[in-house]
C-alpha cells in the first residue's frame, strides 16, 4: 500500500527580503517595456491568431509579438492566485497558495546511475517506474516531474509513456515536462480524464499539470504553446518555464537576466488567461549563470541561489503559484559540490516559499539521475523543512518546570519534558554522526546508505495500482498516437 505521508513545509518563521518592492517594480517595468518594443517569439499560428483578436501588434512572418503593457496587466489579473494540484490518492492532493513548498523529483534526465551496477547508462522505461515507486514511498517527495526519458519507447509517444508509467507507480500528483506537441496533449488529457472520472472532474480534480520550457531568449516553441493551450481549455494547470542564462540567453546582469526570463513567461501566461480566462497557471523559472570558461549551463552558484529566491518575489508580484529549479547541481557525483549547491539553492528557495520546488535526483546540471542523490537531497530537505518551523516560544517550550527539577549541574534525560518534546529533535538519515573508530572500521558513507535505502524501498514497496481498466484504455490511446 502507498506511504500516505508527504512532508511539506507550511506555516514558516523564517522570512528573506531578496528584492525590494522598488527593485521588483523596476523589472516589471522593464519586462513590460521589453515585450511591448522588443517582443517576443511566438512560431505558433493559434498563439498568433489569439494575440492579434486581443489588440497585439503580430508579425506573422518573423513570428514575433509585440503588446501594450496594458493588454498584459489586465490578462494576468485574471490568473487564480491558488488552487489544487490533484493526486490520486486525495489525501496527497497538494495546496498551491504561497504558503506551502512542495518538494518534487527532477527531470527530464537522459542517463542513470544504475542502482545495482553503479554504472552510467542510457535511461529507460523502467527508470521511469522504479524512480516513482520510490518517491511513492518517500515523504519528502510531494509531488513527481517525470525524472527522466524513457529512451527505449517511440519518440512520438514517449512523454505519454512516461507520464503512464508514473501514474502506475505512485499516487502522488504527477507534472509533466514531457508534453509539447497536440498529438500528445489530447492524449494526455484523456489519460488525465479516465483518472479524474471525466472531463469534467478533470478540471476539478487536475491530476496532471504540464510545464513547457521557454525558447531563451525572448521565444517559445510552437509545440509547447499548442499543447499548453489544449491543457488550459481544459483547466489542467499550466506553467512556462524560463531558464535564460547570464551571457549566453540573458545579458551578463541578473537584473537583465531577471527581467528578460520574466518577459517570456508573463507573455506566454498572459496568452492562456486571454485564450481562457481563470485557468490555473503557474510561473516556472531554473535561471542560472553561464560559465565563464565555457559557456555551458552551470547548474549551481551563487547566482542559480539568488535567482531562486528572487524569482519567487516576481511571481508572488503577480499572484500566481511558482515551480522553482533547485538541487540540479553540476557536480558529477553525490559530493561536497552536490551538497553545497543542493543545500544553498534549496534553501534559497524555501524561505521565500516556492511553492513546487524541483530537482531532487540530478547530477551534471539535469542530465544524470542517482539515487542515492535522490535520497541526500531529500535529507537536506528535511533539514529545511525543520528550520523553516522556526523556535516555538511558549510556557511549555520554555520548560521552566523541567529546569527547576534539575537545577544547577544536573540533567534532563530523565525528565518527562524530555520524553515528551525529545522525538521533535531532527534524527539524519545520512549525516554520518558516529564515534571516528566506527566510521575507520568501515570506511562507508552517505552514499552507501542513501543507495541502499532506494534498493530496500525498490524491493519491499508496493504502490496502490490503478484500474487495470484504465490501464488498458491509457495503452489504446497511447498507441493510437505512435506512428
């Protein structure tokens, strides 16, 4: 049976100032500057066609889309600020509303660190399921992406096999990155429907939710914002994903960065609540630095950790849920460098409450699955979630009775203070507190525990199945859409 556990982080004492309302009136006086005098791409002739009926300036043959700031403030007014993502089991039904963060899996990876051989090898259908079932059984985990490519299924059909593959392995909500093209969008909306019991439950019950990454910088892919529209219709919540780059997809500035990033994904939100006012809509956002030696998405660093923060402000500014990249770092292995940039970028990201907060798994910068990562980053999640609760001050916490009891030079094991509040002390899983004699007789580590918790939950784990009828009918529609 599924673990029905999902630990989030809700109700938070800690707070950050990233950016000043000033700082954050300037970039969104800028991204509207930008969209209205610069523009942005849109290769789709739907999109087009629904910015020219709304009063936007469209050049058809370049693509390119250029809107008064009005046209764009008065569309996103019409974005809800909250609302549910939808699980199959609705007990794990996840709140969007600025006060929670919902830690979910990476992806969409195109290697794996095979759990048994340790070895780097191409991903598979199987990764798919067996990556699920174990965030099925973890409580950290709130919530999946598809972590990564099932490689060996047709590529036509290869998203709506991996989205199946989740759903049959976890009750949890599932959000796809996967989706971008209209084939694959009708089909995972009926996928979708046999689930929520319907079309119409769909909408209020949004089992699926679908990300589409922008075109950096200033465009987006014709495919996506097909698929996004066919998804919005139906009131399956829907976010645009910026991952603009200082010096390569963005200006060497985070400001310009910021503000660049921002222009793409109000656009293209603007877009759906003009095609379809009210729908669910998300902002989404993993902007980090190029590096300076090569060019190459870095995956960590300071500005990947401000960006993280920063990002959450502009969406709160307008209103609308965030999906925030965090964890992907750009270490080769479950490291030093993975854990510092996992933690700091995490955390940054936390404390401002983002409300989906991605990446857990990933190794080089998104592109290899481990999962003993997968585990570490959710410890480190734990150590946020325990932080973000803050010091509880009361007459209880304050524990004057237990203090008197012992008095000068005594001590509190004993106490029934101690016994009461001693399980709300964190207990790691994985940060190696033993005498060093214990540590020297073995010489193992984080990694080798992390790895063999996966291979216990691998083996003993049994997620609630779906509907063997529903199952049959997802492989027909899957196979009405492979060529």
């Amino acid at each position: 049976m599924s673990h029905k556990n999902i630990k989030t982080i809700s109700n938070p004492k800690l707070k950050l100032e990233i950016l000043t309302s000033e700082d954050v009136q300037k970039i969104h006086e800028a991204t509207l500057r930008i969209i209205e005098k610069v523009g942005v791409r849109f290769p789709s002739k739907r999109a087009l066609e629904i910015w020219e009926a709304h009063g936007a300036d469209v050049n058809h043959e370049k693509k390119i889309v250029r809107v008064k700031p009005q046209i764009i403030e008065e569309a996103l007014k019409k974005a809800p600020p909250s609302y549910k993502l939808a699980a199959r089991d609705p007990q794990q039904d996840l709140q969007l509303d600025g006060n929670h963060v919902h830690l979910g899996t990476d992806g969409c990876g195109v290697e794996v660190i095979d759990i048994e051989t340790m070895e780097k090898r191409t991903s598979c259908l199987q990764d798919v399921r067996d990556i699920a079932r174990i965030a099925d059984a973890t409580e950290e985990v709130a919530f999946h992406w598809v972590p990564v490519s099932a490689q060996d299924t047709p590529v036509e059909a290869r998203g709506l096999h991996e989205v199946k593959a989740v759903w049959e392995n976890s009750t949890k909500h599932v959000q796809t990155e996967s989706i971008y093209n209209v084939d694959e969008a009708k089909a995972a909306i009926e996928m979708a429907a046999l689930l929520a019991g319907g079309k119409d439950k769909l909408r209020e019950r949004p089992v699926l939710s679908l990300m589409q990454c922008t075109a950096p910088p200033l465009g987006h892919d014709g495919g996506s914002l097909d698929a996004a529209l066919l998804a919005a219709e139906v009131g399956i919540p829907t976010g645009f994903m910026t991952m603009s780059a200082c010096l390569t997809t963005g200006p060497a500035t985070m400001a310009g960065t910021l503000a660049v990033g921002n222009a793409e994904v109000i656009a293209a939100t603007a877009l759906l609540q003009l095609a379809y006012p009210g729908t669910p809509v998300f902002y989404a956002a993993a902007q980090t630095a190029s590096d300076l030696r090569t060019g190459a998405y870095t995956g960590g660093g300071p500005e990947d950790f401000l960006f993280g923060a920063a990002t959450n402000v502009l969406a709160d500014f307008y209103n609308i849920p965030l999906s925030m990249g965090a964890f992907a770092t750009g270490a080769k292995e479950p490291n030093w460098q993975a854990g510092l940039e996992g933690a700091l970028s995490s955390f940054m990201a936390s404390v401002v409450m983002s409300d989906m907060l991605l990446g857990c798994g990933f190794l080089h910068g998104s592109r290899i699955w481990s999962y003993a990562e997968m585990m570490m980053d959710c410890e480190i999640f734990s150590i946020i979630h325990k932080m973000m609760g803050g010091i509880e001050v009361n007459e209880e916490t304050l524990a004057f009775e237990a203090i008197a009891n012992v008095g000068p030079g005594g001590h509190y094991l004993a106490q029934k203070h101690t016994k009461n509040h001693m399980r709300e002390l964190f207990i790691p899983q994985f940060l190696d507190r033993r005498p060093y004699s214990a540590w020297e007789a073995k010489k193992d580590d984080a990694r080798d525990w992390a790895t063999a918790k996966a291979r216990k939950i691998l083996k003993e784990h049994q997620p609630d199945p779906i509907d063997e009828k529903i199952s049959r009918e997802m492989d027909t529609i899957i196979k009405s859409v492979e060529k």
